[in-house]
C-alpha cells in the first residue's frame, strides 16, 4: 500500500477549556480505537488547560487571543490557516465556546463536528445541563453534530441518552455526561476515519 493511500485522519480539535474531550481522544489513538492523528490543537483561551494537554502529548499546541484580531472572521482565519498548515482533514470542536464563521466552515465543506451536552434539539446554548435540571427531564444525553454558523445545530451523526436521576445536581449529572461525551466521541470519529459518514441534503448517513 502507498504512504498516500495509508495516511491517517488528520485531525484539528478546537477547544476552550481543560480539554477532557481532547484527552479521550488522544486515550482512544493511543489504545488503538480510533485511526486518527492529531494534526494541532488551537484555543481561543491562551491560557487553557487543554493546551497543556496537548503538549505533554506532543502535539502542536496554538492559543490564539481573540482580542489581536480585528473581528471574528479575521480571528477564525488565523485559525485556518494553521488548520490549513498543519494539513487537517477534519476539523473538531471540543468543548469549543465560539460560533465558528464562513470562514472555517467553508474551507472544511461538512468536514466541522460537534459535541453538545444534550439531545438536540432540546437545550441549546452554554447552559444545556444546568437547563436540562431546571426542565424537569427524566432523560438528556449528548449529541455529535456536523457544525454550521448556528450554534448547536445542524445535521446529527449521533446521540446517546443519559438518564437524569431524583437526586442529581449539575456536577453529578455533569459527570455522567461527560463520561458519555468521552465513549461516543471517538466512536463517531472511528466511523470519519472509515470513511462511513456522508452528508446530502443536509442529512447524515452512515454507511454499515
């Protein structure tokens, strides 16, 4: 087999905080789950954990402020273009706190995934755990999603339900959550890296 037919996913993850999502990723590389590389690693938080994460795992790791760009789409291609450098395939949002722009979403045609703490459509936004409490749900879960320039929306690869219990509060049922996030994150990146998943018309497929 050629080394061009062999290349691995090259994966750019995007991420705003202690990169938890990051980390799952890089256990499932490293376990022999997912056939996937880590092309780099950017934040929109310099000093974010994940970061740090990503360099004792040897990877590029690039914090960029968002208040040395002019506006948002100056900022997001700063962030191209090391997408673009570092030669990703696909980019991934993890734990991500910005609405990308054109700009990214453009360059990587269906190509941008998403993680939520909810089963979309219900509880959009930042606060989906806290919301999903305040409801009065008997279940949430998590959603991984093809990204467009609405947050928490376009089209669903998967989900996964998470019950939530009588006596939850946000950091256990957080913990629960996250846990599913971890599972079902790389699961769906296994499936890019096999080149199962398509999307027409705004709608997902996955190949079996």
């Amino acid at each position: 087999m050629s080394d061009i037919s062999s290349k691995k996913l090259q994966l750019g993850i995007l991420l705003s905080g202690g990169g938890s999502n990051l980390q799952a990723i890089v256990d499932a590389i490293d376990a022999g789950h997912l056939d996937a590389e880590i092309s780099v690693v950017i934040s929109n938080k310099p000093d974010a954990y994940g970061l740090e994460r990503a360099k004792i795992a040897g990877i590029s790791a690039i914090g960029l402020n968002p208040k040395d760009f002019a506006d948002r789409n100056a900022f997001d291609q700063a962030a191209l273009n090391e997408l673009r450098k570092h030669q990703v395939d696909w980019v991934v949002m993890a734990g991500y706190m910005r609405l990308l722009t054109s700009t990214v979403l453009d360059a990587y045609p269906n190509k941008v995934l998403n993680l939520h703490p909810s089963l979309l459509p219900s509880f959009v936004g930042a606060h989906a755990i806290r919301d999903a409490l305040a409801a009065g749900v008997r279940m949430t879960g998590v959603t991984v999603h093809i990204a467009n320039e609405i947050f928490d929306e376009g089209p669903i690869i998967a989900q996964r339900a998470v019950p939530v219990l009588q006596d939850d509060n946000h950091d256990s049922l957080a913990q629960r959550i996250h846990a599913v996030e971890h599972e079902l994150y790389p699961e769906v990146l296994q499936l890019v890296a096999e080149g199962r998943i398509s999307v027409s018309s705004g709608r997902v497929r996955i190949e079996e």
